[in-house]
C-alpha cells in the first residue's frame, strides 16, 4: 500500500508540475488568469483515474507521456469550467471568484480557448489513440453542454436523455481516462473495462450529486439545497420525481417566469413525497455496483483497491 501511495503521489506531484508549467503564456494577464484557474485546486480525480489505471494494469515505469496526457485531460477539464462559468453566470469556481466574474467573458473564452489548447498539445504529444481518445471525449463534452442547454427548464425530459446528457460531461472523459490509463500500460485488452469503470462511475457520481442537491448538503456540495432546480435545470431526482406523481408540480414550477424561495421549496417537498430521493439513490447504487463489477477482469492490486476505495468515496455506495 505504500509503494502505491508513493508512487502515485509521486507521479500527482509531477501532473502538479506541469499543471504550473503549462499556464506559462507570453501574455502576461492569460499567465495570471491561467494560474489563478488552474491552481485554485479541484480534485484532479481525471488525472488521478488515468494514473490509477494505469498501475491497475501491472503497469509501474513512470512515463513522462503518462504525466503529460493526464495533466492534459485536467487542463481541458478546467477550459470546460471556464466556459461553462460564462454559459451559467457561474460567480464561483473553486473557491474563488469564476474568470468570467472577475475578468468578463470576453476574457474567459480567451483563457478556456487557450487551456483547451494547453492541455490538446500535451495529449497530442503521445500516439494516435491518445489524440483518439481525448478528442472522442472533448467531442462528447460540448454535444453533452449544447444537450444540456436545451433541455433546460423540460420537466419532460426523459430520464434516458437526461443519462446522455450526464455520460457526454462527465462520464466520457472518465471513461477517456481509464482506456488512456490501459492503453499507455500496454494493455489494450482491458482499455473496455477500464473505459466501463470511469464510465459508471462518473454516471454514479453526478446521480449522487443530483441527489445531494435535492437532501440539501451544503458542506458537501458548497451549493444550497436545490440549486439545479433554481437555475431550471431538471436533473436525475427531478425526472425521477416528475415520473411518480410530481410531474405537474415540476411542469408548473419550471414554467414560471419568476420562482420566489416559496415555490422552490414547495416543489422541493413534492418531490420528496414522490419518493425521488428513494429511487435516484437506487440509480446511483446501480451505475456504482457496475464500476465496481467493471473491475472484476483486473488482478487485486494496491492500485484496483485504490479504484474502488473511489467508489466508496461516493456519497451513496453499491449495495
Ligand atoms: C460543468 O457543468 C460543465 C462541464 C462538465 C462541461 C462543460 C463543457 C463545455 C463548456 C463545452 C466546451 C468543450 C470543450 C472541449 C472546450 P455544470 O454547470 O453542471 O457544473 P458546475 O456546477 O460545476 O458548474
Ligand atoms: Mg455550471
């Protein structure tokens, strides 16, 4: 176990590096606005997958083309949140002040246009399936964001549209990393189940986050309870509720022009009568099982125990 520890925050540290190294621009305010984004933190679970990935394979020689494309991912994955700060009106982004708030969005599409381009030229350093993978996995993004965008304020979206919506922004760039993890280990024969784990477990965690935002945790989610209701957006516990008895509520509520605080918890509590949370649990526990069953062709490991200690991490677990 601490030979994987070392070994993983070892190579975290090199990803770290690079992440710094990579806002360098001859540009001065995009060096500034770079670093401010990129270096305010996040999780950096994509690189963290990829790498994990990788070691699950049997995998240990620490390439310098690995620590590139996972650095790479986690610099698209930051371009996106700029972007998106600009489509949401988003005011903060890890703790500090979105880009589009502080600099205005003529300046974000700036900074996500050239992260996105930090973070391609890193992955495109490597062989052809990386590049093939990665931009599989951009494509998917922005269909997924454009999907999204017009299924705001649809409380009769279906809750299959609704999946795809959630697996093109952010179960396939999970899904990119664990084939990219497999692939640089010399193992394509388990770039499927690699690919199935971050799949699953990118759809676990955005059902568990959509249920979190319906029980209202705020020290988990840093969002108060009911935020993707208020901005109209209809997510897993909202399509589950309208489905079982909540749907007039949803439709009306989503109509209105103006929602006051009153109206937001009233539809609250109809969808807790309907017994949304119950089910979008139940979806969430499904999609983690199968990350975890995903795994089951991979030798235990430090690292495979590592993958799925990811999975218990969730908020809701496999049952
Ligand atoms: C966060 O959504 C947004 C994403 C995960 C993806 C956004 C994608 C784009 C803007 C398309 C651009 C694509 C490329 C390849 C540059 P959210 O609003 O649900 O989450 P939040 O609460 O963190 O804002
Ligand atoms: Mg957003």
């Amino acid at each position: 176990m601490q030979s994987l520890t070392l070994d993983l925050e070892s190579a975290m540290r090199d990803v770290e590096q690079l992440l710094a190294a990579s806002c360098s621009s001859d540009e001065p305010l995009l060096t500034e606005m770079a670093r401010r984004m990129v270096l305010a933190g996040g999780k950096r679970i994509r690189p963290r997958i990829m790498l994990l990935s990788y070691m699950a394979c049997g995998a240990r020689q620490a390439l310098p083309e690995l620590i590139e494309a996972a650095a790479g991912i986690e610099l698209i994955h930051t371009a996106t949140l700029v972007h998106d700060d600009i489509i949401d009106r988003g005011e903060l982004r890890r703790g500090v002040p979105a880009t589009q708030r502080e600099h205005g969005p003529d300046r974000a599409i700036i900074l996500g246009d050239f992260l996105f381009t930090q973070g391609f030229l890193l992955s495109a350093r490597q062989d052809a399936e990386v590049v093939r993978l990665t931009g599989a996995a951009c494509r998917k993004l922005a269909e997924g964001e454009l999907k999204e965008l017009q299924a705001l304020f649809d409380a009769d979206l279906s809750l299959e549209r609704y999946m795809d919506i959630i697996f093109c922004k952010t179960a396939a760039p999970l899904e990119a990393c664990g084939r990219v993890g497999a692939h640089f280990a010399g193992r394509d024969e388990w770039q499927d189940a690699l690919g199935a784990y971050g799949k699953h477990l990118g759809l676990a965690f955005q059902v568990s986050d959509d249920l979190l935002d319906l029980r209202g945790d705020p020290a988990r989610t840093g969002k108060p309870r009911g935020t993707d209701l208020r901005s109209g957006a209809p997510n897993a516990a909202v399509l589950l509720g309208a489905r079982n008895g909540a749907r007039a509520k949803m439709q009306e509520f989503l109509a209105k022009r103006v929602r006051t605080e009153e109206d937001v918890q009233a539809a609250l509590d109809a969808l807790a009568r309907s017994g949304a949370a119950q089910e979008a649990q139940r979806l969430a526990e499904e999609h983690a099982a199968r990350a975890v069953e995903a795994l089951s062709p991979l030798p235990d490991s430090p690292a495979k125990r590592e993958l799925l200690a990811q999975v218990r991490a969730l908020p809701v677990r496999p049952a």
